[in-house]
C-alpha cells in the first residue's frame, strides 16, 4: 500500500522538530522572508533570543544557513511528489479536480511554510558560492513530474482535452502554486483556498461562452495592447553620453544578473567604469535607482493597462489584452519583472512599490470582474472578490520559461486557454 497523500497542513513538518538549530532555521526563515537577504547573522541571533556565537556553533556563516533553508525546500517538495505518484496508484473516489486541487494545495503550503527559498528561487542569485547558486536555481523536477502525471491521469478520465501539451500546463500550474507563497497573491486567504481558487480558473477558465482566438485577435482591447508594446523601447539602449541613463541601464543588468539584494552602488559603479561618487551624484541611493529603473517598467505597463481598459470591449477581451501586454514585458524585460517579485515579498510592502502601483491594477480586475460577473460573460466561484482579482492577476502572467520556450503568440494562446476557455473537456 502507497504513503498516504501529503497534506497542506503537512508541508513544511521538517520546521518542527524542537531542536535549537531548527530554532534559527525558523527565525531566519521568518527574517529573510520579510527583510531579505540583507539579514544579518547578528540580527538572526538577536531575533532568535541567543548569542552570535552561539549560533555559530549551529551554522559557520549566512550562506550555510541559506544552503539549509534551501534544501528543506526542495526536500518538501519531492516529499509533496512521491506521495502524490503514489496516491495515483491507489483507488479513490476523488474526482479527477479534487487530486489536481490536493496537489496544488500541498504545493502552495509548502511555498508558505518556505517563504525564504522560495524568494531565493524566484529572483535571486545571491551569491558565487556554487552550492547554493545550484540550490537557488534547481528546478523542481520531481513536483513538475508529480503534476504531470496526475494531468495525465486526469486526461485518461477524460477531464482534460486530448490536445492539451501537459508538461507545459503542469510547469504552469506548479509555478503558479508556488506563487501562493507572496503574501500579495494570497493576501488573508489561506493557501489551500488561493490553491483552489487558482486551480480552477487553470482548468475551467473565467469565460461563460469560451472565446475563439479569431474573435479575441480583432478585439478593439488586443489592438490598443498591441499597439502599446509596439511602442516600447529598450532601456538597454541608453545613450552612454546621458550618463543617469545609462547608468540605469548598467544597474537594470546588473540587479537581473546578481540579485537586487546583493548587488552594491559599488558593482555597479565598476561595470559602468565610472567612479562611486560619480553614481552616488547621478542616481542618489540603491533604493532610489531602483525606483527609477522601475518607475520606468511600471511606465511601460501602465500605458498598455490603461489603454486597454479605456478600449470599447468587453471584461474577457480586456482580460485578455492585459495577459498580451503581460507576456511581451516578459518577453522584454524579464530582469525588471524578476526585480519586481523582489518588491511584492512584503504586503504591505515597508517602502511604496515603484512603478507597478499592485493596489491599483487589484481595484481594476475588480472592477473588470464584476462588470464581467454581472453581465454573465464571466462565471466564477470565488470565495471574495479580492481574492479573485489577485489570482487573476498572477494567472494574467505566464512563466518566463514557458514565454521563452514557446514565444510570445504561443503563449497567449496557452494563457487563453488557462485564464479564459479553460483546459477541460467540456463534452464528457
């Protein structure tokens, strides 16, 4: 007989031992989860009520208490993925949904319960040490396998359709699970119920009538999103005569390249080949830089977002468009998006959130909701309206891996097809 499945409140047991070490663990954790990797040791020690030096008898240094936190992740997961290959081979009277939704939600309480790594995994690359660069960039393989074949499982009870690509929905669903773990894609909810939620409009879609991509293509929304990205421009490029500019530039590669938290006005400086003062003189301080580098992605997206909501179209196509706007600034600016998670591990966040202005886009998909839920071109079971329009918003964004891998149209249609139409057969 198999394991019993994992459960959400399960996920993350590794933290409970009792242990003083596993007592730094738990502090840290907590700490760099809400301040970053800019955590100290000593504010670790502090926290956790010992010495420094005591804590040195449990870890040599933050990289091993970062290694650790690490490994408790990936250990969670692959745990969460051999008890799920083996609930498939046992016989239930679970519908084909409620195994995806166990899934999802063991997935979405594990990303809770390791809120540091995950962080760590999402958008940075925290140091040159290489076991924890490979820890920080390890894809997670065995839950992707897991998914998959529970997908699979779902397609031969003909609760799929037959032509859906399942290793690209199953990346999907998992990234999207882990997402569960920022508090602004979860906000009061617990995570067995953002999991739920996010897994439904995965599978079954937002839209009452499923729209055509012919249909959604002529919408006056997808031109006035188009049209915006069309107007774009690389902020690469910048003059290096317009010294602010290009140093903007350098600091925009160099956050995507290291990490925001560990990269200095030093670094940036020297890949500039311009003096420390000199930066200091142009761009002020680091949290001033990156505000600016991203006043000026929120610049992009805005216009593409308001755009959109002022076209003559209905909620589906407006939702629609904004997921185009979405899967281009991916496409583009994938080191603006990944410093942008950087900004979004705190709800409310300590320092205003440059350029994304996430209140408002969340009172906007309510609004678009609503106007959908009413008229009836939206059906949806939700247990809140805000809820709903922070899963939206997640959902709204497709993986960069998936953009990358499939290209920008490709993965409109799959984002249509998980936000919109839905992936279940809808004739069984």
């Amino acid at each position: 007989m198999g394991r019993r499945p994992v459960t959400p409140k399960q996920a993350g047991r590794a933290f409970d031992d009792g242990t003083r070490r596993t007592e730094i663990l738990q502090t840290a954790a907590l700490l760099i989860a809400t301040s970053g990797l800019r955590t100290s040791l000593q504010e670790i020690a502090d926290a956790a009520g010992i010495l420094p030096g005591s804590l040195y008898h449990h870890f040599e240094s933050k990289e091993a208490i970062l290694i650790e936190l690490l490994r408790l992740y990936h250990e969670d997961l692959d745990r969460i993925a051999a008890q799920a290959l083996d609930r498939l081979d046992e016989p239930t009277s679970q519908s084909a949904f409620d195994r995806i939704v166990d899934l999802g939600s063991a997935i979405g309480q594990c990303a809770v319960t390791h809120r540091a790594a995950l962080q760590m995994s999402f958008y940075e690359a925290p140091t040159s040490n290489p076991e924890l660069a490979e820890l920080a960039q390890r894809r997670p393989t065995a839950i992707l396998e897991a998914m998959v074949q529970t997908l699979r499982a779902a397609r031969w009870s003909g609760y799929l359709r037959a032509d859906v690509d399942l290793p690209v929905l199953a990346d999907r669903i998992v990234q999207t699970m882990l997402q569960v773990g920022l508090d602004v894609i979860r906000h009061t909810a617990g995570a067995d119920k953002a999991a739920t939620l996010l897994c439904r409009i995965l599978l079954e879609g937002l839209a009452s009538a499923p729209p055509a991509d012919e249909e959604l293509d002529r919408s006056a929304a997808f031109r006035a999103a188009d049209e915006a990205v069309r107007s774009w421009t690389d902020d690469s490029a910048a003059d290096p005569g317009d010294k602010a500019a290009y140093v903007r530039a350098v600091a925009r590669a160099e956050f995507g390249r290291k990490g925001y938290e560990v990269t200095t006005i030093r670094d940036i400086a020297a890949a500039a080949g311009l003096g420390t003062g000199t930066v200091y003189r142009l761009i002020g301080s680091k949290d001033q830089l990156l505000a600016s580098i991203m006043q000026s992605f929120g610049e992009k997206i805005a216009l593409g977002w308001t755009n959109v909501l002022r076209s003559d179209s209905s909620p589906v196509e407006k939702l629609d468009a904004i997921s185009w706007v979405h899967t281009n600034a991916l496409d583009r600016f994938g080191d603006e998006f990944r410093i942008q998670l950087a900004w979004m591990r705190q709800s409310p966040p300590d320092t205003p959130n440059p350029g994304w202005l996430f209140a408002k886009r969340v009172r906007q998909i309510r609004t678009l909701l609503g106007e959908g839920i009413k008229s009836g071109a939206i059906r949806i079971d939700s247990p809140s309206n805000e809820l709903l329009a922070r899963c939206v918003i997640g959902v709204s964004w497709f993986p960069e891996n998936l953009v990358h891998q499939l290209g920008t149209r490709r993965s409109l249609i799959f984002v249509r097809d998980t936000l919109l139409r839905g992936v279940i057969n809808r004739d069984s």
